[in-house]
C-alpha cells in the first residue's frame, strides 16, 4: 500500500506547488494599486501555502518510505525525527486521501491550463499589461475567473489530503507541539480562509477594471459569460 499512496501524495504535492507558482510577473508600472490585503493573496499566502503543503507531504512520504524500509540507517533518523515514537503515518489509501488528491491534481492541471490560456496577461498581482487583451476562449468560456475556481478546488483537495485519516499531519507528534505542527496547522488554516474571503472583492476589482478598461467588448463578454465561479450557481 505505501507505493499505492506514495505516487499520490507526490502528485497532488508537485502539482499543487506548482499552480501556486505565477506563471508571469507584472512589471512595476503595470501593477494597478490595490489595498494591502490584495497584496497577502498575491505573494504572502501562496508561499505559504507551498510551504505548508511541501512540509506535511514531504515529510509523509519519508515516513512511509523509512517504515518500508525501517533497517537502514537513514530511515532510522527520518522515522526517530518524523514521528518521534507516536504513531506512524497508516499506508492505506481511504476515501478522503484518494478524493482529495484526485481533486487536487485535477485542479491544479486545470489552474496550469488557465496559465497557459491566459498566456502573459496571467499575473498573480492585478495588473494591465502592454498590449493587453481580452480572453474569452477556453475556460474563460465558461465562468470569468477559472483561475479561482480550479484553485478553491485544489485548497480543499488538499486540505483533505492533509487532514485525511492516517495522514502525517494527523499521526506525528509534531501536531500537538506549540512550534510544531500546530503552527504549521494554523497558517494553512488562516491562509486557506484568508484566500476564501478576499478573493470575492479580488474578483469584483478584476471585473470593474475590465469594464472599465474594454469597455463593450466586457459588457458583451459578461452576458455571455454571466457566472464568476460555478455556473450555474455563481
């Protein structure tokens, strides 16, 4: 089960560190002000989320791997730190492991497609860019900011890869020290939140300065496309 569970775990990790990563970076006399918190979405609370992601899987998958293989000398010292004589993280692929990997990748590929579609207009600061355009095609036929749908998607996916039953973070020690994961915990959880709440007004600053900046051509795209999120919901 551990090399059942290893693949995974190391997927949903590679991908999601990769969605977070922005694909372009505007330049300083492109970049529209914003308030301070915009700036949190933007820098300080994807790293985070990196950070907290690559610690938690990372560190899973040395422990399982070291409990495969306990005799040698390395998996000694990963297993005496990683877990520190509590329980060791459980191989077993459950249902919220495997539903919240699947999502995790499946968004993040998604998120990397929107990358890609949106091409150097794709920043993660609000920006307007020489030469910028309109893009209507691909995902952004079918909600106005996929961007952020995929990437709710992927915080959740692995929100309940690192909650999962077994998981590293829930088994180690680590969790219940004040230093420790509990920290750890606390930052993924304040970033997850602050990301779910701000990005509302993000996305309503996103559209007045497209209206604002097309014009017409944004008007007739909103009626096509009247859903930010999920349609047909949002």
């Amino acid at each position: 089960m551990v090399f059942a569970k290893v693949p995974l775990l190391l997927a949903a990790w590679y991908y999601f560190v990769r969605m977070h990563n922005p694909p372009h970076t505007a330049q300083s006399g492109e970049v529209l002000k914003v308030g301070w918190y915009q700036h949190l979405v933007s820098k300080a609370f994807p790293m985070t989320q990196q950070i907290v992601a690559s610690v938690f899987c990372l560190a899973e998958v040395a422990t399982l791997l070291s409990s495969r293989y306990p005799n040698s000398h390395l998996s000694k010292h990963i297993l005496t730190l990683s877990v520190n004589g509590v329980a060791l993280p459980s191989p077993a692929l459950t249902a919220p492991f495997i539903a919240g990997s699947i999502a995790t990748i499946a968004a993040s590929i998604l998120r990397l497609h929107c990358f890609r579609t949106l091409g150097r207009h794709f920043t993660f600061q609000l920006s307007v860019r020489d030469g910028h355009k309109l893009v209507t095609r691909g995902p952004y036929s079918i909600v106005r900011h996929p961007g952020y749908t995929t990437g709710f998607t992927a915080i959740l996916g692995m929100s309940a890869v690192l909650a999962s039953p077994g998981s590293w973070a829930r088994s180690c020690e680590w969790l219940h020290l004040p230093a420790g994961g509990k920290v750890l915990a606390g930052a993924w959880a304040l970033s997850s939140a602050y990301i779910f709440v701000v990005i509302k007004s993000r996305m309503n600053a996103e559209d007045t300065f497209l209206r604002e900046y097309f014009g017409e051509e944004w008007e007739a795209y909103a009626r096509r496309v009247p859903y930010q999120l999920v349609p047909p919901i949002f």
